[in-house]
C-alpha cells in the first residue's frame, strides 16, 4: 500500500507530513526495580540511565533538556567503556518486547554492537528535537555521537557517514515542509546534494 501511495502521489503531497506530530507511547520499558533486580547489582544505576532514556524517545512531549542530556553522557561513559570488547555480531538476544529490559540481559546489550549502534542513533536523532540547551553545546553533543558511531564496528566510520547524510538531508525537508510565509507549506521541492559519500565508504557499507 505504501509504494502504491508513493507511485500514485506527486512528492509535494501533504500526504507525507505528520501534521498532529504523533508519536507512539506505547510499548514503554519496564525497568526491573532494585529489590528485584535480575542482574548484578552494580550494575543497577548504569541499568536505570540505560533503560530511562527510552522514555524520553517515547514520550510526545520532550523531556528537561538537563536531565536527557546527564542521561546522554551517562550511557556514552558506559557504551565507551564496552567498545573495545563489542561483538561485532549480534548475540542471540530476544527481539524487541516484554523481556528486552531484562536485568540478565544487559550485560550482553552493553557488549553488543548493534545495541550500541541502535541507542546512538536514537540519541543522535532526539538531541536534534530541543531548542534549548544552546545550539554549540547540542553541536557538541552530536559530533561526539557521531564519533562514537564511527567507533562502533562492523564499518563504523562509513555507517556513521551515512547516518550524517541522513540526518543532514531531513534538516532540508524538514525545512521545506514546515516552510512559512507560503502559499503552499511545500512548496515545489528543489534538491540539491547535501552530503556526498566517498567512493570508498559506500563500498564499506
């Protein structure tokens, strides 16, 4: 249905613009309380930074900028404190549900790349929500993102190169579809290129 939408509808179409901004709340994390804590119990405050950021992800309206950002540099201290000991595959873990939050699991999460590289990417995307927080220090906050994601294997500087790419190209639609002081808020889509990847980093990917 959505290629069908996508091939009977000319780009411009408002079809494409989350007008209300809805975001899905549901499936919050369940994080295991203290007492009952399934993993080792040092591990127990680095659990609860690791999990409560998913709350800030879900939830329609944003968190304390204070309060997401000490959480940002608590869980990059922890996933930088795993990196040289990632496995480059993932290992058998549950797919997403009930049991991902699990205290037994969380060991693994922390030595797996693709978790590292999942919970980046969410940071990376939500730090570009705020307007506070002071536009270099957010700047700050993203390169150091980036440069963890390039870190993180299999490819991490090409898969990084490629998240920017992304992430340069929504700033221009973003821009183009909340366009103000127009006719039409998308107005005829001019594209033009963003962000080029190199030769030898497209054949890393």
């Amino acid at each position: 249905m959505a290629i069908f939408v996508a091939n009977l509808l000319p780009v411009t179409h408002v079809s494409g613009v989350n007008g209300t901004g809805s975001i899905n709340e549901d499936g919050l994390p369940l994080i295991e309380p203290k007492e009952t804590f399934s993993g080792s119990p040092a591990d127990y405050a680095d659990y609860v930074a690791f999990w409560s950021l998913q709350l800030h992800f879900a939830g329609r309206q944003l968190r304390p900028w204070g309060e997401f950002k000490e959480l940002v540099d608590a869980v990059l201290g922890m996933l930088a404190q795993h990196a040289r000991r990632l496995n480059a595959h993932s290992a058998q873990l549950p797919a997403t549900g009930p049991h991902w939050t699990s205290g037994k699991l969380f060991a693994l999460q922390l030595g797996d790349a693709e978790v590292h590289r999942q919970v980046l990417v969410q940071m990376l995307i939500h730090v570009t929500r705020f307007a506070e927080g002071g536009a270099e220090v957010r700047a700050a906050l993203e390169a150091r993102l980036i440069e963890a994601l390039g870190a993180t294997p299999p490819h991490g500087r090409a898969f990084a190169a490629a998240v920017k790419a992304e992430m340069d190209r929504e700033a221009v639609w973003l821009a183009w579809k909340t366009r103000k002081g127009e006719k039409k808020t998308c107005a005829r889509l001019v594209r033009s290129r963003v962000y080029a990847l190199t030769t030898a980093a497209v054949q890393q990917l």
